[in-house]
C-alpha cells in the first residue's frame, strides 16, 4: 500500500526481542495513519486498562504517511501511551526530525512494551533494533544525554528522543524531547519511559518513502505552501516572530489565562513579554521541524544579568503563558531561564507551569502554610517560580507533591484545594481562554486526553472570527453562547486529520490549508483519490475510537467537565467579563452534532454502523 509502510517495529524491553511485523492495510484505510493506526493497535494492545507507569502500557510512537514528505509541516510524530496524569488515553505530538526518521527506517510505527531491569537506550537503525546500556547516563540532562547518545553510535543522520531527570523520577507530566527541546509533552509519556527504564530511543532512517507520487507531491505541496504564506497571521506574524507572537494576539483579545485564572488580561504585562520584547531582550535565532517554511520554534539565548550565556529551545508562547501571566511574573529573563530547565529536565512546560500557578494560590488561600513547607510562594514570586522548576524534576519537598499533577495534589490537600486545581480528566489546562470562547470551552471539556487547546483550536473561529467554507463554518458564530455548538465538530475532524497524516496543526488552526488540500497531498501519497469528505469521515473514526478506548478506562460524561472556576464564577474582566459556562447546554449541543448520547457521552449505534466502529463492544 503506498504511502505507508503498513509494518510496525514491536520491541519488548522486559526480554529484549525485537521484530518487524506487518499490520493490516485496511487499517491504514480506515484510520489514515500517524494517531489513527496508533490509536486502532493501542485498542488492541490496552484495551483492558494497564497500570500507566507498569511494564502492560505500550509506548507507541507513530508516523503519518506525509511524514519526512514534501508537504508542509510534514515533521511531526504521535507518541500514544495510557496517561500517567489521568488514567485517559495519551497522544502527544512532536515537532523535530524524528518523525521522518521513523518513516524512514522502514516501518510506520515503534511500539515499545514491557519494562527493561536496568536503564537502556534503544537503538534503531533502518528498523533494525538493539538495546544499549544507558547507566551512565541514568540522571543526566535531555541536552547531555542526547549529545551522548549521538557521540556513540556511529555516522550521521541520528535523531534522538530522551527523557530527563523528570521521566526518571516518574513525574506524571514527564516530557519526552527531541532536538532538545521538541517536545512529546502532554499527558506524562516521559514518565512511560522512566517506568521502562528507557533513557532514549536513538533513530536513523535512509530507505526512500513509499510515496505514489513524488512528482504531483510535490507540486501539491508547493501549492499548500502558497495557501500557509496568503493567511496573514502565519505570513505576518508566526513566520517572523515564531509562537510569542500568540501573546501579543491572544492577550490583545483580553482571554489571556492571568493569575492562575482568575483573570483574563494581563495588559500590564504585553510591552515585557510580547514578541518585541521578547525578540529585543534575548537573542533569538528562528527554528523550523522538519519540512517547515513558517519556522514557528526559536532558539534564545539570554544576554544579561544571572541567567546570562543560558541558551537552548523556547519560549514558546505556551511557556511565556505559563511561568509569566499564570504566575503574574513579568520577568522575561526568569521565564526564559525556567523554560531552559525545564526541557533538559525533561518537564512539560505547559503542567509545570501551571502547577506552580496553582500552588501560588494555594498559598494565598492558605491550603499551603509556610511552616509545613519550609517554603512561600506568591503571585509574582520569581525566585519562588525558579526554586520549583527542578523541585519538581527531583520530587524534592513541595516539588514531590506537585509532580503529582495538580489533581492529585489537590485530593491530597483537601477540598478547599480543588478550587485552584486548574485541570480536566487530571491534565494540567494549557493557557488559552475559555470564558470568552464557548467552543474552546466545549474542546477543553470532551478531549480524551484531557485539558485540550489544540484539537481544534476552537478560539479561532468564536474568537478571532475565522471562517471557512469547506467546512461549512459561516455566519455569525458568537464566542458568548453556550450552545450552537456543531460547528467544533468540522473543526475537530480537521484538526485530527492533520494529526493522522503527520503533519503540523499550525496549519489548521489558522485555516490557512484547506482540507481538499489536505486530501490531495493525501492523494498523491497513496495514489488513489482521497476526498475531503473521505478524509474528514476518517477523522471522525477516530475521534469515535478514541471515546471508546477511553470509555474502557471508565470515561464518560461525567467526566466531561471543567473546573468550577468557569461554571460557577464569572469572569472578572478581559472580553468574558461577566461571563460563565454553562457546559451541560454546551455539552448537549456538541453530542447532537457528533451523534453521541447525552446521558452517557458514548456514539450511538448509529454512528458506529456509519463510521464502520460497530464492531467495538461498548457496554
């Protein structure tokens, strides 16, 4: 079957065996590839719930049939996993190389089980598979391990994915990184290959990709660029300030997350860490994943003061977000240098972030005391917000309960803490607004994964106003109501479909290529014509299969929820001022679009015989 290789790489580190065996094509058909083909064998492989962090969790990484392709945005990998932050389902996606090395080894999927007895570092080499002992490298830093790992193993071409103290230690929002500072973040995967004791998974591929055709490739390719370069925001502002650039937009819209959420503007706070702020303060050099023209990534190094000559990947907006307007902390230098640790520690950015945020609360209402902690903290607190960083990393003092994740520290602490526990289904809210975007609210609400930003975007359309055609998204759409809300479903199958072909979500959560564009390069791939309705359909299976792996984890619209600060509380300012959820209105509207029950939250029967899931018990 052109377009995948439709063979998965399966290594058992329990008893080190490794073999090549083929899956079957009708699953490249029904589910696309990257996530989708993911997510089918994790249904097999899991489906009767394993422990996170025991050897019975797979850790699959996945690449899509544009993946390492000419296509635009083509350098991006799933790693799929049961999440250690909330029992859910866990799909992170990377940026980097890694992806297409993968591709290019020969097989479409890496899927590690089992649980080596000492630590490890996997080595595949044009699908061929070996272990390597990683003892000495047991404790170090992402950028240390991975200079190691390629100062091993012989040539060139090398891409390595690694885990930092963080993994080790088994923090349940453990990131794993490639390139240094790419990140499979989300939902704890680097905890995954600390419970394995797998150090790194060291990556080279040079076999040609099974692309139908290179040529028309090509030429839809350079087509997509032109639809990614004529949308103004990617043009004007991603493209020459990278994600900062979402600062600047998203606080301007006044539903920037502020104060641990208890605001929603932080207007103080643009001229410090804005894009021109942040690209006059540090010195910053653009970076691009594979296959990319827009170059979203920058590499800073800090000029001045304590943290000077302190150099790597970021900040990304998320991160800017996350230790500057959650924390109320200004200081772009400090959250620059949290950032830097934070990678090589092997830490997602985005629930460390928040977790310092909400300890910050918890400190103010008076859920923490200083005299059980040995420590304070308060909004603001820059040194306080640095201490925490590697704390957490090492599970030292107060950093131990908050590598928890904010959900488990807060049953530990009591009642009175889950008010500040800023999560869904146990993952750490990333910071975009959910007051003055109804539909994002709805996102954040029913991803499997929990707290979700991303899959889609949904502020784009209720907030910024963006419209599309193809999807048949039109008309007045208005960011306040609660319900109305079938328009994220389009949107959704949008964005999975560029999940499952291994490419960017850049380049749809800013519409800028257009799902029939989306289609062709899908086409030229596999040499046959792909629909957008087809693709989107295929989207949709999977969005479905997913429900169902995580209805089997014990899933369901009860947990389909938000904290209660954005149920219960209006919003204090920003463009929600005044504004509440009302999430059942909400909720009822999506599943009647999605044709999923609302009592339950599960597709109805119809919908699975549709979508060709009827197969799949689901009492």
């Amino acid at each position: 079957m052109k377009g995948n290789w439709c063979k998965a790489l399966f290594v058992n580190l329990s008893d080190g065996t490794a073999e090549i065996r083929g899956l079957p094509e009708e699953w490249f058909r029904d589910y696309v590839g990257g996530e989708g083909v993911a997510a089918r064998l994790f249904l097999d492989l899991a489906a009767e719930g394993p422990d996170p962090l025991g050897p019975d969790n797979p850790l699959i990484f996945a690449a899509g049939p544009l993946s390492g392709t000419a296509a635009p945005c083509s350098g991006r990998c799933v790693a799929f996993f049961r999440s250690p932050a909330g029992g859910t389902l866990g799909a992170s996606n990377g940026g980097g190389h890694f992806g297409p090395a993968l591709k290019r080894s020969g097989v479409d999927l890496l899927v590690i089980t089992g649980a080596a007895s000492s630590p490890k570092i996997l080595v595949v080499d044009d699908g061929a598979a070996r272990l390597e002992d990683a003892s000495n490298l047991w404790g170090k830093g992402v950028a240390e391990t991975e200079d190691a790992v390629k100062a091993r193993l012989d040539g060139s071409g090398w891409q390595v994915a690694s885990i930092g103290p963080a993994g080790e230690n088994l923090v349940r929002f453990a990131a794993i990184m490639t390139d240094k500072h790419r990140a499979f973040g989300r939902g704890g995967p680097g905890a995954v290959m600390g419970s394995k004791k797998l150090k790194a998974v060291a990556i080279r591929g040079t076999k040609t990709l099974p692309i139908a055709d290179p040529e028309e490739l090509r030429e839809a390719a350079k087509a997509a660029r032109e639809e990614l370069f004529a949308e103004t925001f990617v043009r004007e502002e991603l493209h020459p300030f990278g994600t900062p650039s979402f600062y600047d937009a998203i606080e301007g819209l006044g539903i920037l997350p502020t104060r641990n959420w208890q605001r929603d503007e932080f207007p103080e706070s643009r001229s410090l860490l804005g894009h021109k702020a942040y690209h006059e303060t540090l010195e910053v050099k653009p970076y691009a994943c594979s296959g990319c023209s827009i170059a979203c990534g920058r590499h800073t190094r800090i000029r001045k003061g304590p943290f000077e000559g302190l150099e790597g990947g970021g900040p990304e907006y998320e991160t800017v977000a996350a230790f500057g307007s959650k924390c109320e902390i200004t200081d772009l230098e400090a959250i620059t240098a949290a950032n830097h640790w934070a990678n090589d520690l092997g830490l997602d950015v985005i629930s460390t972030g928040q977790a310092v945020a909400t300890a910050m609360e918890w400190f103010e209402t008076g859920v923490l005391k200083e005299a059980d902690w040995g420590m304070s903290l308060a909004f603001g607190d820059v040194k306080g917000m640095l201490d925490l960083v590697p704390k957490i990393a090492r599970r030292e003092g107060l950093g131990d309960l908050l590598a928890e994740g904010v959900k488990r520290a807060a049953e530990r602490l009591g009642k009175d803490a889950e008010k500040a526990a800023m999560h869904v289904k146990g993952l750490e809210m990333a910071a975009d607004g959910v007051r003055a975007s109804k539909g994002e609210a709805v996102v954040h609400a029913v991803s499997p994964r929990g707290a979700d930003h991303l899959r889609p975007y949904a502020s784009s359309i209720d907030a910024f106003g963006y419209r599309e055609p193809e999807l048949d998204i039109l008309g007045d759409i208005s960011f306040t109501e609660d319900g109305n809300k079938g328009w994220v479903k389009p949107f959704q199958e949008l964005c999975m479909a560029t999940n499952l072909l291994g490419t960017c979500l850049f380049a749809s959560i800013t519409l800028a290529v257009k799902p029939s564009t989306w289609a062709k390069l899908l086409s030229c791939a596999l040499g046959r014509p792909v629909s957008k309705e087809e693709l989107l359909q295929r989207a949709e299976a999977v969005i479905n299969l997913e429900r169902l792996i995580n209805a089997r984890f014990g899933f369901s619209r009860k947990d389909d929820s938000l904290p209660a600060r954005f149920t219960d509380e209006p919003g204090r300012d920003g463009r929600g001022a005044g504004e509440k959820v009302n999430l059942a209105v909400a909720l009822d509207s999506f599943y009647d679009a999605m044709g999923w029950d609302r009592e339950t939250g599960l597709p109805e029967k119809d919908t699975l015989c549709r979508l060709g899931l009827d197969w799949i018990e689901t009492a």
